[in-house]
C-alpha cells in the first residue's frame, strides 16, 4: 500500500479526502451539463416548430432551427420541459418510434469541459460522428451525426460568486426531488402516462432516458445510468427474446460423499448411480478395473432442490431418490418428496410423499421378499417420521415417530418385508409392521430397541446388512462390527405380523481404527467393510475371518459406500467427493473427482478445452473438459476466490481470501510470483487480451494493475486505480488493452485509462463506444436486461459474454443458469433457464471455442459442463436475426 499516515488515520484520511474531492468534481460536471442541456431546449423550443423534425437526407440543422445540442440524436425533436417543476432535461420524440412511455431522465453526461461530442471516442470506437467503428454487432448507427450549438451556460452567467452558493443548493434540492418523485408535466411529454417512483430498497426497474443517450435501472432504489452506444438508432430496434442457442448438460464433476449416505449403487445395467447436488448421475465406466476412468454419463434432473439418499429397486432398473426441503426465488417453500423412476427411459414413475415428509428425505429402502412392492422413508423432522408406502399406487400404508436421534440407515429384512431395521445415533431399532390389509393409514408399526447388554454402546451405528442366515451386521463409530441375532423366543413367530421379534449381539469384532461408514454384502457371500480413520478396505469370511483388505490413499479421504460391480471390480465413494474403481488386488483409481467445500475461482482456457477451479477448500485443481478427468491439483493452503490464465495459457494467476495472489506454470505446477497487495480477499483477477497488464480486484476498493512480462513469469507493480467507494466486483478489458471497465459492491460502473496512468475517466459517456474482450461485469448497457424485477442487486453472481458475442450466461442465486441472446439491452429480458445445481451458481464461463458452458455450484461443491447446441459457428450477431420476440422464457428440465 503506498503512503504513510498514523495508526489507522493513514489510509482512512486519504480514502476521505479522494472521495471528498470526487463528490466536489462530479457535482461541478452535472450543474454545468445540466445547465447547457436546460437552456439548449430552451432555444430549440423558441425557435423551432415542435413537430418538425429535421430530413434524414440533410446533413445539418434546418435553416430556421439551431443544431442539436451536444451527444443528442439528430432524429429526436426535444420539447422543453418547464424549468420551474424540472431541473433535467426531457427527450421527446413526437413522430418517431421509439420506445413508449419514456421518463425524465438522468442527468445528462457528466463531463464539465468534457461534453458529449461528435469527436472520435476513446478506445478505437466512434462516435455519433459517423466516422470510425460501426459499434457494437448486430446493431444499426445514427443516420446523421448530431452538431453542435453554442449555448451559454448557466454558470457562466453574470451572477455574482456570493450568488452560485445559493444557486448551487437549490438546483441540487430540486434535482433530488426529481429522483424520488419523478414529477412532471404529461402534457410536456406529449400525453405520455408519467412513469411511477423508482420504488424502495429491493426494487429494480429501468426505462428509457434522453432517447439515444442512455438508459436507467434502479437497484436497491439507486439510479444507475447507462450511455447507449452510438451505433443504437433505438433500444427497440434490438433484437428480442430467448436466444436460438440452448444448453445441454453434458458432465457433472463431483460425488456427494462428503456428508450423506445411500449414495452409491450399480444398477442392472451396468451404470453407476450416485447423485451430487439436484442431479443424480448414471455413469457407465470405461476401461478395465483399475483403469483410466472414460465412459459417459446420463443424468436426472426431476429433483427441485439437493438430492439426499437412493435406493434401488430389486428389479435393478427403478430407483427412488428423496429430495431435501428448500424454497424458491420467490420464497415459496419446495417440500421435500421421493422420486420413483425409470432408470432407462429417466421417466418419473410416481411420486411419493409430496407434502407429508419435514425438512427433507433421510434414508429410504424398498422392500426385497415382494419384489420391492413398498418403500420406506425416514425423514428429517425432529421425530424422524418412519413411514412406509405403496410403491405403485404412492399411498402411504403406515407412520410413526421412530426417535428424536438422528437415523442415518433404514432397510428392509430381505427375508421378510414385515420387518423393518433403523440405525443411527445409539440406537438399532427393529420394527414389525401389518400392513393393514393394503387400506392407506391402516397399517401398524411397532419397535424393539437394540440391547447392548454388556458391550459398550458406541456413540453412532452408521450402518448394518443383512446376512443370508438372517443374522444381522452392523458398523459403528467405535470401528466395531456386531452380529446381531434373533433369540428362540421369537423364532417361532416367523412371518408378517411377528410383532414379538426382537435381535441380541451374539459376536463382535474390533475391525477398524475409528468409525465403520459402510458395509456390503458381496454375491459370494462375504462382507466388506470401510473405514473412516484408517482408510482400509477389508473383505471378511464367515466368522468374520478377514480375508483381504486394501488401503484407500489419503488425498481420497476416507470410505464412505462400496458397491460391487462386474466380476471382482468395486466401486468406492468417499468422503472427499470421489468415486474409484478398482479391486483389492490390483488397487484402486479415481474415475470422478470435485470439489469438498464452497466453489467461487473459474477460468477457461484460452485456447484448449480445459478450465481451472478452486475454492474454499483451498484446492486449485485443472480439469481436462473432454476426457472429463482431473488433469492436476494442488494446495494452495490458503482460499482460492478468483483466477485467470495468461492469453499464452503458460501461467495461471490466483487470488486469495488473503489479499495474496500466485502466478503458477500450468506444466510444472510450480509457483513463479507470490504477491501481496493488502490484506482483504480479491474478487477477480484479469490478464488484458494483450497479456501485457495483469488487473487485480480488492475488497479495499482498489484495482492493482501490474505490469506482465511476454511469458507471463514476471510482474511489477505499474499502478492503482483508486476511485471505487466499495470492494470491486467485476472487471473487464478493453480490445486494445488500454482500458478497464469495472462494477463495485455498490453497484458503480468505472472506466479506467490504464495505458495514460490508471486515470479514472470522469466522462463515462465517451466509453459507450468502446469494444471490450470480454463482457463479465454485471452492469452496463450491453448485458443490463439480465437483472430480474424485484431484484436487490446481488442475485446475479456471474455473467459471461460468448466470444463469437452471441449469448450472455448468468449465474444466479436462485440455483439457476441463464442463457440470454447478446447484446441483451432489453428490461426483463426472457431467456432459458437450467437448473441443476443445489446452491446459489457462483460462476460461468464459456470455453474458447464456445462449444461448452462451465458452470460452479456454491455449498455444493458441484461442477457443470453444458455443451452448447445450435451456436452456428462464430462470428458476430447478424443484424436481422431469425428469431421470434414473442417467445417466453422455456424452461430445460431435460430428464
């Protein structure tokens, strides 16, 4: 941090001053914009016809008529707008099409001696002047260039320095009064209907001001103003609707074995289902045991919110999936509920419990001796409600309270669907129920508590399996296995409606050090059991004789499922998210990974179909986006929030929760700058398209820009842009590399002169023309329609412009991805809508080519690859695209 100062008086006294300094500057530019604009209607409306409007074929201003005033369109013909109720100018166009409905608008371009010109723009575009860049693709120019007048201003009058005080607070009085009230003649704006307050905090609205000069959204009742390019005859004009461009998701990175169970099956198929997020995977390995992973996944998508358990039914193709409760964008609560579904047709079959579960699905079973006729359901309420229900008709025959613990496993007696186990925190529970003669409700379940008589009683039993002999085994947090067996008394009441049938420990055997997550029950007979703390694998004989056993490596985490595949191959979960493959002679390989914790850091790229994540884990990993594989990953011993790689793809550069940010080969892996700018989180890291700056993005409000050597190994300090009031959000670069468009915390939108010494350019309107190489700030004219109604300014997370420039992806906080066509200037614009994931979507990014969408779930730690489909290749939008502005959003649940 540059300058010195007192304990804590330094940098405090001088952001003070800087913002003091630029409030006095920009009320200065907005009296004297204003002033000019006021009395150049003035003039327009004395000496010009209120309904003539000048011939497009002419080149300058009627003979009759003085030129328009500076940055106006030469199509528009203002009306002036008393100056006793308004102190801004009003844009009317009385014959021309522009949008209905137009409001006062802002004030005009800040810019003091600055003023909107017909000159050539900064950055490469043009102006209104007809020379230069034709502007943004897609979108139609000026059909004359507006001229210029030399009107006096209002502070350059005659009026004495004692008098401008006073002058000065009344214009700023009625200036506010104007934001909040919105007051104005509707006979001034032609019989128009006046436009309602901007609304309170919360709200978001935008509409049309100064038509051609720029547009006015609202969030949390903040104007935010923003210049539309020159080359935009009319807003209107642009096209409208959901874009042709639609997303498919093709690969989901990731495995829920962090923090559930029932998580890992094999189904008749062959397939491997598991679930992460709102999505529950089928995947189809590839290659031998212990080999690279390959295959290819389906995927169902039916569930409205995170998935938390499975079973499969006897049949070996039907699977249940029990949901968690949540709510929706609007605060509607989405009820917890279990899917029956098909798993080769990925149909939904019934649905189960919709309204009669709490909090969400625990553990579910189904029935084996029937041929899973019933399902049982543990939920998540405070009793943990024990039900069981009708597979085919979706009725529920039976409930009861099972306990105020915790229940972690449910199943059914395979020998016999009237009985009934549940484990979880100190206790085994074993349950006889009549199912009340197929009548809904009639059924009766009651229970017998586990004795554990003389062994201890371990703090959790996570899970148990029936053997064949009808004995039973269950793991626990002591790292023991018991044999739980059925005592004489109730063997001779066999069969449903035994309600005497209770179990005793009759073996136990220590197996593991610390707790048992799983066990299962191999084809041969034999049982295999995993461990948490020592990672081992251990197959064990009648007797409980060990047989064979292997040791999980480290960096996997601890067993958390098995389940068994062809021949001798199984398939392992674990508890840091992955999934592997293998068998205990020959080992085991990873064929998924993720992600454990909060995902945020998201880069592409820039010339392979690879992408780089890190998070809260403090884990940078590379992903390769077509073998679908974990290419590298390393420790960054500290939060990984934001990366970008160099335009060469050599480095990478990642920012840290810490103010820290490290450039690494992407070969080596090895770390060639570690360096420290403040000691708050950085938002985003950005290389300009040039790879000569690297711009950096704090939460103490600051942009560090750093000069970059050719191949990306070097940096030096080149300077700071200082000028936001809070932590920065998003950057991007213009296409020549001299420029920096940036958005805050406080929803601002800066524009940076880095090439001239990191100047912040006060007059925001010569950079409406300017052409960036990418599109990630979440504000501006380009991508302004992708903000909800109602919204509070931090629902969007992310958003990414397509580099053929066609389509915008958003990531919201309502779990969701968006796909809007580009440029999307449009209020409430529609677009498609693709839910997936379980938390709020923290990032997206387009690969090089476009062909697929990255997109990072938060909490859930789940990464999604789309592939785009109907992009057409690359290029700009074309002018008059094909496409239907009536169509409404479409919604793609794709199961």
């Amino acid at each position: 941090m540059d300058g010195a100062g007192g304990p804590g008086e330094g940098p405090a006294q001088e952001a003070l001053q800087s913002l003091s300094r630029r409030l006095q500057v920009q009320e200065k530019e907005m009296e004297l914009v204003k002033a000019a604009l006021a009395e150049a209607l003035r003039l327009l409306r004395l000496q010009a016809p209120p309904t003539s409007l000048q011939d497009p074929g002419t080149l300058g201003p009627p003979r009759d008529s003085p030129a328009a005033p500076p940055g106006l369109p030469p199509t528009c013909s203002p009306s002036l707008v008393s100056r006793g109720t308004q102190t801004e100018a009003e844009m009317e166009v009385e014959a021309s099409p522009g949008p209905p409905g137009l409001s006062n608008g802002p004030p005009a371009p800040p810019g003091g001696s600055e003023e909107p010109s017909g000159t050539q723009s900064e950055g490469g575009g043009s102006s209104s002047s007809g020379t230069g860049s034709p502007g943004p693709p897609g979108i139609l120019r000026l059909a004359q260039p507006p001229q210029r007048i030399d009107a006096p201003r209002r502070n350059s009058s005659s009026s004495s320095p004692s008098e401008r005080p006073r002058q000065k607070l009344s214009r700023k009085a009625a200036s506010s009064a104007n934001l909040l009230l919105r007051s104005g003649s509707t006979e001034s704006r032609g019989g128009k209907d006046s436009l309602s307050s901007p609304g309170g905090p919360g709200s978001r609205r935008s509409n049309y001001n100064l038509e051609g000069i720029s547009v006015k959204m609202f969030l949390r009742g903040r104007p935010i103003t923003m210049y539309i390019p020159s080359g935009i005859r009319s807003v209107e004009e642009l096209p409208s609707g959901p874009p042709p461009e639609t997303l498919s998701l093709d690969w989901v990175y990731g495995y829920r074995g962090r923090d559930s169970r029932s998580n890992l099956f094999v189904l008749r198929s062959g397939e491997v289902v598991y679930f992460i997020a709102c999505v529950v995977v089928l995947y189809r390995p590839g290659g031998g045991p212990g080999g690279p992973g390959g295959g290819g996944q389906r995927h169902y998508r039916g569930h409205t919110d995170c998935v938390r358990c499975l079973a499969v039914h006897p049949d070996g193709v039907r699977v249940a999936s029990g949901q968690t409760a949540g709510v929706d964008k609007d605060g509607k609560p989405l009820q917890p509920v279990v899917h029956v579904w098909d798993s080769e047709t990925l149909l939904k079959l019934q649905e189960i419990g919709l309204g009669a579960f709490e909090r969400g699905v625990g553990a579910l079973a189904f029935s084996v001796a029937d041929q899973g006729a019933f399902l049982c359901v543990v939920d998540d309420s405070n009793e943990h409600m024990l039900s069981v229900w009708d597979c085919s008709r979706g009725t529920k025959l039976a409930e009861i309270k099972s306990t105020n613990d915790s229940v972690l496993a449910v199943g059914f007696n395979p020998r016999d669907s009237s009985s009934i186990v549940t484990s979880g925190k100190s206790h085994v529970h074993f349950w006889n129920w009549n199912g009340g003669t197929g009548v809904p409700g009639n059924g009766m379940l009651t229970r017998k508590q586990g004795v554990f008589g003389k062994y201890k009683k371990p703090k959790f039993i996570s899970c148990f399996v029936f053997l064949p002999d009808g004995d039973i085994l269950t793991g626990d947090s002591e790292g023991n296995i018991l044999t739980w067996g059925r005592s004489l008394s109730d063997s001779r009441t066999p069969g449903r409606g035994g309600a005497k049938e209770t179990y005793g420990i009759v073996a136990q055997v220590h197996a593991h050090e610390g707790s048992i997550f799983a066990l299962c029950l191999r084809r041969d007979g034999t049982v295999l059991s995993g461990g948490g703390r020592d990672r081992r694998l251990v197959q064990w004989g009648p007797g409980l004789v060990a047989l064979q056993e292997a040791e999980i490596p480290e960096h996997f985490g601890a067993v958390r499922a098995i389940a068994e595949g062809p021949g001798s191959e199984l398939l392992v979960g674990t508890t840091k998210n992955a999934l592997l493959r293998g068998d205990l002679a020959q080992g085991f390989s990873p064929v998924i990974q993720g992600h454990t914790d909060e995902l945020w850091g998201l880069c592409t790229h820039p010339f392979q179909n690879r992408f780089l994540t890190c998070g809260h884990d403090r884990q940078l990993c590379l992903w390769d986006g077509e073998g679908h594989a974990l290419a590298w990953s390393i420790d960054l011993k500290e939060t990984g929030l934001c990366a970008d790689f160099h335009p060469s793809g050599a480095v990478v550069a990642v920012g840290l929760n810490t103010g820290r940010w490290l450039v690494l080969d992407t070969e080596t892996r090895e770390i060639v700058s570690d360096i420290t700018d403040g000691n708050e989180q950085l938002s985003v890291v950005r290389y300009s398209p040039d790879g000569l700056y690297l711009a950096i993005g704090s939460h103490d409000n600051m942009i560090y820009i750093y000069s970059v050597s050719s191949d990306g190994a070097k940096s030096s300090r080149f300077g700071r842009c200082v000028g936001h009031s809070s932590f920065i959000t998003h950057l991007d670069w213009s296409k020549d590399g001299n420029f920096i468009m940036s958005n805050s915390g406080d929803y601002e939108i800066l524009y940076w002169d880095v090439a001239g010494g990191c100047k912040l350019l006060r007059n925001r309107y010569e950079s409406r023309d300017r052409e960036w190489a990418t599109y990630t700030c979440v504000l501006g004219f380009h991508v302004y329609g992708v903000w909800p109604d109602g919204s509070d300014g931090t629902d969007i997370n992310s958003l990414c412009r397509s580099h053929n420039e066609r389509v915008v992806a958003v990531a919201d906080d309502f779990c969701k991805v968006h796909l809007f066509q580009y440029p999307c200037a449009h209020a409430k614009a529609p677009s498609l809508v693709y839910g997936g994931h379980g938390s709020h979507v923290t990032s997206v990014r387009f690969t090089h080519d476009d062909s697929h969408l990255i997109s990072l779930g938060g909490k859930d730690a789940s990464i999604f690859q789309w592939r785009v489909l109907g992009a057409g290749g690359t290029g700009p939008v074309p002018t008059t695209p094909s496409r239907t502005p009536s169509l409404s959003p479409a919604s793609s649940l794709d199961v």
